[in-house]
C-alpha cells in the first residue's frame, strides 16, 4: 500500500507523516467500511494498548467497555463507570494515538532507527446504555465527537446495564432506544460530523425482560429491523450469548431480507464457550451470511515451547488439543495447559490457511530487547512471543514485507 507522505508544523523540516493524519477518524472508518471485506477493530482499554494495535496494523481499535471496567476499576462490566470517565479515556487514546505517530515518523536518527509511517486506526468506542436518558446521551455522544473518536455503539438496556454475557438483561422500549438513537445521530450532525457512525446493538437474544410480549431471537430481529427503519444507526449488532450456529443465520437472513445493504456487527468473544459446540460457525460460513467478507485474514497461533497444546494438536492435524503435561514458560498469560476453544481456534486456523508455531522463552527474552530497542515500549512475554513468532515467519517466507500483519495477546486485558 502507498502511502502519500506530507510535512506537519509538529516536526522538524524533511519529516513526515500520512496524509491521512488530517482525515476524519468517522470518514476515514467508513471508507474501510466501504471498501475492506470486513473491519477487525482489537478491543482495548487504554492508550498504549491502542499505540500497541497501531503499531502492529490494526485498521481500526474499539475502546471496549467490558475491558475499561477491569482496567480502569478492576471490576465486572456492570455499568459502573460513568460516561465522561470512559469519553476522557477514549480522547486521551485518539490523543496519543496521533503522538505515537509523530514519534515514529522521526524514528531515532543517532540508532540508525529510521522513520516509521504509521496510519491512525479509527477508534469505535463503547456508549454502553448511554448512562441515562436522552439529554444523557447528548452529552455523552457529544464528549464522544469532540474527542475524535469515529464511532460509537448503543445498546438497549435497562439501566445499569451489565455485560452482554452476563444472565439477568432487561431492555428498555423499542421507542426509547430509537429515541437514543437519534439523539446520538443529531448530535453527531449538529457537530459536523456526520460521518460519525453509530452502531445499534441489541441484547435481545438473552433477555430476560422487555415491553414486547415475544421474546429471544424473533424480538432481536424485530429490534434490529425498528432501528435500521429509523435511519439513525448505520451497523446493527446482534448480541449473541454462545455460539449456535441457528441464531447467527436467521438473524442475518432475516435483516439483509428486509436491508439487503445492511452492514452488521459480530462481537466473536471467549465468552461464546467455543469449546463446547461441536460444529460452531466458521469464518467461511460467516462470510457468506454477510457478516464478514469472504477473504478473511491467515491466523497464526502463537505458544511456548514449554507449553504448546494448540501447536501440537495443529501440526498433528487433530481437532482438538489433549492437555499439556509439566507446562513451563516465563509467559504466565499463554501457560495454559488445557486449551480453551481449542476446536474453534483450530478450525479458525486451518480455513483461513493459517499455521502455528512454538517460540521459546529465550526468544522471547530476544524480542522484548528488540521491541525496548526498536520502539522504545516494555512488553510483557506475551506479547514478545507474537514478535518473535512474527521474525520466524518472515525468514521461513510464509509472511511477505507486502502483507499487513496484526500481532495481539489474547492472554491479556487487551485481548477486546
């Protein structure tokens, strides 16, 4: 990809940065919506877990609510947070994501480090339930705008709302939500942001109380029709408590039967129990429903030597991965013995011609020098175990210098 390069007043003469600096995160999201056969935004809940995702390639991140909770108060996600907290907290991320930039388009001229040009990636943010009523969600969404994030979604919820994956939901009216909509939608436009995209999520699948007398999937599909009808959200989302393939399907017919250009989001969380379906949806079957594009990304699994359960059940071509006896690594995060999603992560793997491979903790010591050395960031193993599993790929050919490459720990907070 080419990048056009051009001078900022931030930097000394002959430095530069895309031009894209000065796109609209809202505009600039959309035109990956309008172009990429899906949009895959790792989830984060601070700053450097952003600059780590921008780093790596991320196209887009999405400041996930769930994981702000546990960061920022070292809690569940049960609306304990309040809007202006987690609005701060997306603006500081915009803010330094666009730093970051500036930092490594100089590089570091005495090391021989040479600049590196780095696109921002839009960030979505969580609004959760809006945290009140309407004049709630104006403040909110114009906290949002002005921050400079480029999306946010909404959900239906009864107040305090509580994680999509956690029992006991209620949802508030169908006609309260479009309202909240709206707002989020005017605002947006009043600013000047008109490209700023909203995301209508619904709970309805798991809810256990709402105004409608249906409930489950037919309600969440009457949901999402009322919202799209409305004109105000430009994605709707389904939130799904597992991974029953059933539920998926219908709710994508049914919606792109009435929205044939729909655009839908698809939260593919740990929390589906994976492991537990003997036949869960596949990237390649999600591709043709319309929630994703058919050209999907390869996925590497990343382990330790020490302990590499998917590894070996991958280069054994099994379908799930037997448990590893006297596992052993510095990386506590990716010590997993027993293999969570085990089948689901496999399968992932094999569709999108994807591999595994196992690094060793003194790799991983090399690259946490390396990543010190070249950027300037301290990383935990986890993390390193991806760069040094990338170095690996890159001298055996199966990885090119022409491919974008996302590297992120699903062992760690930043793993949404």
């Amino acid at each position: 990809m080419t990048t056009n390069l051009v001078e900022t007043a931030l930097l000394p003469p002959g430095f530069r940065v895309p031009a894209s600096r000065w796109t609209d995160p809202a505009t600039r999201l959309r035109e990956l919506l309008d172009s990429e056969p899906f949009v895959f935004a790792p989830g984060v809940f601070d700053p450097h877990g952003a600059e780590l995702a921008m780093y790596h390639g991320a196209r887009a991140v999405y400041f996930s609510g769930y994981s702000f909770a546990i960061g920022h108060l070292g809690t569940t996600d049960m609306d304990l947070y309040s809007g202006p907290e987690i609005a701060d907290a997306a603006r500081r991320t915009v803010s330094a994501l666009r730093k970051f930039q500036l930092t490594m388009a100089v590089g570091d001229p005495e090391k021989g480090v040479p600049p590196t040009h780095l696109e921002i990636p839009p960030v979505v943010v969580d609004m959760d339930g809006g945290y009140g009523n309407l004049f709630n969600v104006q403040r909110v969404t114009e906290l949002y705008v002005n921050a400079g994030v480029a999306g946010a979604h909404l959900e239906d919820q009864v107040l305090p709302k509580r994680c999509g994956h956690i029992a006991g939901k209620a949802l508030i009216s169908a006609d309260e939500m479009v309202g909240k909509l709206r707002m989020a939608r005017a605002v947006a436009d009043d600013l000047g942001r008109s490209d700023f995209v909203l995301i209508a999520r619904t709970d309805a699948v798991s809810a256990v109380d709402a105004p409608e007398g249906m409930r489950g999937l037919d309600l969440a599909i009457e949901r999402a029709l009322r919202y799209l009808d409305s004109g105000a959200p430009d994605v709707v989302w389904c939130e799904f408590p597992n991974s029953d393939r059933e539920p998926t399907v219908r709710f994508a017919q049914e919606v792109r039967r009435r929205f044939p250009k729909a655009m839908l989001g698809f939260n593919w969380s740990s929390s589906f129990k994976w492991f537990n379906d003997p036949d869960p949806t596949g990237f390649a079957e999600l591709g043709e429903l319309g929630w994703i594009g058919r050209k999907r990304p390869k996925m590497v699994v990343v382990q330790a030597t020490g302990c590499a359960p998917l590894v070996r059940a991958f280069e054994q071509g099994a379908e799930h991965a037997e448990p590893w006896k006297d596992a052993a690594t510095i990386a506590a995060g990716i010590r997993v013995p027993s293999a969570i999603g085990d089948y689901l992560v496999l399968k992932a793997v094999r569709e999108g011609g994807g591999t595994a491979l196992a690094v060793s903790d003194d790799d991983i010591r090399q690259a946490q020098g390396e990543i010190a050395r070249e950027v300037g960031l301290y990383t935990g193993p986890e993390g390193a175990a991806t760069w040094a599993a990338l170095g690996r790929l890159r001298e055996t050919g199966y990885l090119n210098g022409n491919e974008d490459v996302v590297l992120f720990a699903t062992s760690i907070g930043t793993k949404y």
